[in-house]
C-alpha cells in the first residue's frame, strides 16, 4: 500500500510539475520543452510501474507495456535536456528526432507482439515467460536496457565536459554548475542498473517474496530519485543558466599563442591590480570573458595568465581572493553574520563556500572566527 501511495504521489507531482513548466517557460523554451518532455515520460514509466505492481494488469492487461515503452524517451530526453543546459548555442534541429527513432521501433513491436493481441492471448504472454511472441524474448530487454544506458553514459559524457569547461569560464556555483545534474545521472543509471539485476534475480530464483522486495525497493528509489530531480529542476528554471563551450579546458596547448615570460607577468599584474580596484571576484556570476573584457584582454590570454602565471584554474583563482576576503572579514567584522560575509564574498552556497573556505585555510568559517577571537 505504501508502494502504491508513493507512485501515485510520484506521478501526480510529475505532471504537475509538467504544467507548471509549461505554463511558465521557466529556464529557456528549448530546456522547458525537453524537460517537460523527461518528466512526462517518467510519469508513464512510473504508471506502468504501479499498474504491474497494483495488479491491475490483471483488469487491463492492454496497457501492460505501453506505457514503460514510451518511457523511453526519458533517455534521448534527458540527455538533451543536459546539452540545452550545458552547450552554448545549443538549439533543437529536426535531426536530433532520430535519437528517439529506437523508441518509435520498439513500440511498434510491442504493439504487433502484445498490445494488438486478444486479451486471453495477452494474458497468457504476461504469465508465461515462454509464451513465443517478441515480448518475451531475451533481445528485446537487452536492447532496451542497452538503449537507455547508451544515453546515461552520454549524458554524463556532456555533463563531465561541462564541469572542465564551466571551472575554466566561471567562478559560479550554485545550479548553473550542474552537479545536481550529474548525481541525477548517477541516481538514473542505479536505478536502472538496478531495474535490470532485478529481471536477472527472478528469472534465476522465481520467489514471489524476493520479487515483491526488489520491486518495493526499485519503487521507493524512483520515488526519492523523482523527489530530488524535481526540486532541482524547478530551482534550476528560476536561474539563468550559464552554458559553456564545452571545448575550452580539454588540454589547451596554446600554440602560437603561447604568451612569452614577460607578458605573463604584464598581464598578471594587470589582472591583480583590477581586482584590488574594482572587487570584480566578489561578483556571484563572474565569468572569463567578463573579467577579460573588463580588463581589457582577450578570454584566452586571461586563461593562459591564470594557468601558467598563478598555476591555478580559473574558478581557483577567483575563489583564493573570495576566501582571502572571507577572512579578512571574519577576523575584523565579529558582528556579522558568516551567511552575510559568504554572500558578500561571492559565494551562492554554503556547501561550495565552506569547502574552499576549509581547502584554504584548513578549518570551518566557524572555527577560523573563534580561533582568532580567542574562543575555544
């Protein structure tokens, strides 16, 4: 019961969720669009999830396998719904609607070996494991779950990228820097992966009580998976998204543009001296080509600066002066709040702010401040 209240609960928010973007367009209307469109296939999966699990099938068995088939397009969906995120200049072309060509073929044999069948004959095909039809054969499932994990590594590929490329080209954190992305990916694939130790499991050992375990466990992981996913979603569409090119910092050489000894340091005590003037690095959404137009140089003889002068990415050198500031206030304001100096120092989360604080300085904010007032 609790298995089925859950589901329901999952499915219902799904779709709500679903009108809400809608109506609001919220983060972009190609991410919108492929959000939604993630979102609504898993509601489908999720249904046909509680269908089986219910025993409803028994009442409708037409619908036993339709709505996990369309479900699919969670796959290709998610993964796009990544590029739109991560892919500077990234727009929908009629092309990409082959990434959901395996879906369309693997619904129509669903329907000629299943749907399309009486429903004495569909009955039969759900209670025999043997009954001959395509449905119940050993290809089908190993190239739906090959299918699926075909887009989870690509969108965790599009999403590592992204996570070089965004520390090269901003010094942001937040939803703009996509982890959550990337643990959704993770939480997707064990559930798949988990999805698929299951069929193995019952097919070796056909235990009714084993079966009903692995599936309440599947369950409740889509359901705080589905949880997770949908908060930071919809924290995400209220922030502008900040892609990047996912071709900067994979290993630049340089090249002849390779800057010589002295106009590295020229450069260097430029960039130094705007910062100590303008608290530039104290801007939440600071970016390289910001800071370089602001200077003025170009975006790649800032990064070569940053790289080769101070030995250091982009996002860490930023982040050393928000710290250095982080610091100075913490040891000279014992009125103010951490919370208020982390924000004035740039910094959007406290998970990010209190990491680079610790990498830097070795203890918490907390504890810099009462070691230097004396505190035990």
């Amino acid at each position: 019961m609790l298995v089925t209240h859950s589901l329901v609960l999952a499915i219902f928010c799904f779709l709500v969720v679903s009108i809400f973007i809608a109506r609001r367009k919220a983060g972009g209307k190609t991410s919108a669009l492929l959000l939604i469109v993630f979102l609504i296939s898993i509601a489908l999966t999720l249904a046909n999830f509680l269908l089986v699990t219910s025993g409803a099938v028994v009442q409708i068995p037409a619908l036993a396998f339709l709505g996990n088939t369309v479900g699919l397009c969670a796959a290709p969906s998610l993964y796009l719904y990544a590029r739109s995120l991560a892919e500077r200049n990234f727009q929908l072309a009629p092309s990409m609607g082959l990434h959901f060509l395996p879906v369309l073929l693997i619904l129509a044999v669903v329907l000629w070996a299943y749907t399309l069948r009486t429903a004495d004959e569909q009955l039969k095909i759900l209670n025999d494991p043997t009954y001959p039809t395509l449905v119940n054969t050993p290809v089908l499932p190993l190239l739906i779950f090959g299918y699926v994990f075909i887009y989870l590594a690509a969108a965790w590929l599009v999403l590592s990228r992204h996570k070089v490329a965004f520390r090269s080209q901003y010094a942001s954190d937040g939803p703009s820097e996509l982890s959550w992305l990337r643990i959704s990916v993770i939480g997707a694939s064990c559930i798949w992966i988990g999805s698929a130790l299951h069929q193995v499991i019952v097919t070796i050992w056909p235990l009714v009580w084993l079966d009903q375990l692995l599936t309440a466990a599947l369950a409740i992981s889509a359901v705080l998976f589905g949880s997770y996913f949908l908060f930071n979603s919809l924290r995400q569409a209220e922030h502008a998204s900040l892609p990047v090119d996912l071709e900067t910092g994979r290993g630049e050489k340089y090249g002849e543009h390779r800057l010589s000894d002295s106009e590295l340091n020229a450069f260097a005590d430029s960039i130094e001296d705007y910062l100590e003037n303008s608290s530039a690095h104290l801007q939440p959404t600071i970016s390289l080509d910001a800071l370089a137009d602001a200077l003025p140089m170009t975006a790649r003889d800032l990064s070569q600066t940053i790289n080769r002068h101070f030995g250091q990415t982009f996002i860490e050198f930023i982040n050393q002066r928000r710290i250095a500031n982080a610091i100075d206030r913490l040891g000279n304001e014992p009125d103010t709040s951490v919370t208020t100096i982390m924000f004035d120092s740039g910094f959007s989360s406290k998970s990010s702010f209190y990491a680079a604080f610790k990498s830097s300085a070795g203890v918490t904010p907390g504890d810099y401040r009462k070691a230097v007032q004396g505190k035990p």
